[in-house]
C-alpha cells in the first residue's frame, strides 16, 4: 500500500486544475494529473514539484474513465481525493471561435437561444462526466481511511443568487450556469448518498479566474481560484454538502 496520500484532478493538464496539483504535490500527496490528451498531462507532470503523474482520462468517455480508474487500484490501490476539476464553458474552444467577445459568447449559451446540442455537451462534460468519474473511484475511495471528493462548480451556478433581481451573474444565466447548477445538485445528492459511509463531497467556486475558459477574462490569478479546492483536497474530516467560494465563504445553492 501506498503511505503518500493519493489525489487524482481531472483536466489537471493547465489552468486551475494544475494549480490544485501542484500544490496539493507540495503538500506530500502523490498527484494523478488527469487529461485528456497524455502528452499534455506528461509535460505537466513534469513541471510539478513532488510525486506527479500523468493518467489519461476524457470524462466524457467510459473507456477512459475505466481504464485510468484500474490503473489508480493497480498502481497505488485506493484513492484519498477526487477532484471533479474538468470542465468546459461552450462546446466550441474559444481559439476555434477567433472574434467572438465574451459578451456575445455568454448571451449565446441564454436557456431560449442555446441549441440542445450545446446544451448536452456541455452538460456531458461537467455534469455527467464528473459523476462517472464518480462513480468510477468510489470503489477506490472506499480503500481510504479519509476519503474526500471536491467538486469544482461556480458562482454563476446558484440558483438562490440568479434568483436575486440585483445578482451580477444574473444576467449571464446560460448553459453553462445551468450546468453548475447541476452539478452542484449532484453534489448535494452524492453527499446525502454517502454521508453513512464517511466519504465527503464537498462543491466550490473558484471566482472570476483569468484561464482559457473564459480567454483570460477572469480577474483572479489560478492560485486564487484553486484556494478553496486545496483546503477541502487537504482537509481530513470536516463537513460534506458544502458549497464555498474562493475564500471558503458559503454560496447559498
Ligand atoms: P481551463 O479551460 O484552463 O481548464 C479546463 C480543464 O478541463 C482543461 O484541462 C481541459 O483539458 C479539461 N477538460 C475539458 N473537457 C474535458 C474532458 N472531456 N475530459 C477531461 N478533461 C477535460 O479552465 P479552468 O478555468 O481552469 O476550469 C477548471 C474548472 O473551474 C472548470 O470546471 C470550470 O468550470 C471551473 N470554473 C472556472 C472559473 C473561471 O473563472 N476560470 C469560474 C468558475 C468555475
């Protein structure tokens, strides 16, 4: 058995992904960089100061979810921490979409003008592929002693706040936010599910993070947004259900 804890991050290859893995390889865990694309997650690896490796994982793909989730029990046999990191904003990148403002980008994912085709992708990324991925570890995060799962949602997911007339994110309540709000239903329902077996899973917001998913029109540096992740990856006991922001603050759902 393996005496480092173990965490696995999904879409760790940049942005604040490899940010919660660096830090939590500083902390002494041993680090799974979850991506796609393995040469992508290779090279991160590599720059992170610690035990870093690399695994291949598409969330959206139940082979590769499977596959990296035996490699987990063969190489290091359980799982300490999850982090449901991965997540996309538009099914299109926005390298593929030169000259398009983030204004217009977050008026085309409104609930009356998104094409349900968008709509499923981006649902498929960040909702149901972090319960397969979910799903996939709970065998492995049975074998820990703490086990914990962090899902990375945002702000602009909650439906008390975009229910406020005054809410700054609630004009931008699109797909994506729809999709947070999903995800943090899920939160909600995994925590109640598996609460009497002491695994904890826990929903935060990173803030406004300037990273390709928004073509770094976020305000906050990747360290920022990855704080409150970090403080529930490293956390040993402590409470589930939660939903927190950057600074731990609690979002209402
Ligand atoms: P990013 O675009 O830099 O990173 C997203 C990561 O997810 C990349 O590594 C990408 O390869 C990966 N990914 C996308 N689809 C995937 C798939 N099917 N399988 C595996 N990996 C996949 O963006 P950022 O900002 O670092 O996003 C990380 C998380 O933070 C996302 O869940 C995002 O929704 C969330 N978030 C970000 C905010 C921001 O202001 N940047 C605000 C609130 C939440």
């Amino acid at each position: 058995m393996h005496d480092n804890q173990i965490a696995l991050i999904t879409g760790a290859n940049k942005g604040i992904g490899l940010t919660i893995a660096k830090n939590l390889a500083e902390h002494g865990l041993t680090v799974l960089v979850g991506s796609r694309d393995l040469a992508n997650g290779e090279t991160a690896a590599q720059g992170i100061d610690g035990d870093a490796h690399a695994i291949q994982l598409d969330v959206t793909d139940q082979a590769s979810i499977t596959a990296a989730a035996d490699r987990v029990r063969d190489e290091f046999g359980r799982l300490d921490v999850l982090v449901n990191n991965a997540g996309i904003s538009h099914a299109t990148p926005w390298e593929e979409m030169p000259g398009n403002t983030f204004e217009e980008r977050a008026q085309s994912g409104q609930l009356s003008k998104v094409s349900l085709d968008e709509l499923r992708e981006i649902f498929d990324t960040n909702v149901f592929g972090a319960l397969a991925v979910t799903h996939a570890a709970l065998p492995l995060l049975r074998e820990s002693p703490s086990p914990r799962v962090v899902m990375v949602s945002s702000g602009v997911g909650s439906l008390a706040n975009a229910s406020q007339p005054g809410n700054r994110y609630r004009a931008m309540f699109g797909a994506y936010s729809a999709s947070k709000a999903a995800m943090n239903a899920i939160t909600v329902g995994l925590a109640i599910s598996l609460e009497s077996e002491g695994i904890r899973v826990n929903a935060i917001s990173p803030g406004f993070v300037a990273t390709d998913l928004n073509n770094h029109r976020g305000v906050l540096p990747v360290e920022e947004g990855g704080k409150d992740a970090i403080r529930l990856a490293l956390q040993e006991g402590g409470p589930t259900g939660t939903f927190t922001d950057q600074d731990g603050e609690t979002i209402p759902w």
